[in-house]
C-alpha cells in the first residue's frame, strides 16, 4: 500500500506545485530618481509615529473611563 501511495505521490506532486503562482519581488538596484530632504524624512516619521502610538496613547490616556463601562 506504501508502494502505491508513493507512486502516486511522486507523479502528482509536481503537477499541484506547477500551478501555484509564483511572487516576484519588485527590488530595484538603481539609486532613487531625487533625493529625500531631512525634512520631509522627519516628516515621514512623524506622522508614522503617530499613526502608530496616537491610538495606543489615546486608550492609555482614557483608560479610567473605559474601565468605568
């Protein structure tokens, strides 16, 4: 029975993983077309920042009322 299901395994296997899709990842080696100032770098990391802690800090800074519902 091992036989028969290895058999069967070796002649399918190639044919399920031919129809996955393959991703490409899109890595460019060239340096970027214009320079990126030092503000708007601190810029870009400000509103990541805030785009991270802002919720957290919200819930942290109100955390009695919601202890109270």
């Amino acid at each position: 029975m091992s036989g028969l299901l290895r058999t069967i395994s070796t002649r399918t296997a190639p044919a399920l993983r031919g129809s996955m899709i393959t991703q490409k990842a899109s890595v460019y080696t060239r340096p970027a077309k214009s320079p990126i100032s030092a503000a708007e770098t601190a810029i870009g990391l400000g509103v990541f920042t805030l785009a991270i802690l802002g919720p957290s800090g919200w819930v942290l800074a109100n955390i009695e009322s919601y202890k109270k519902k």
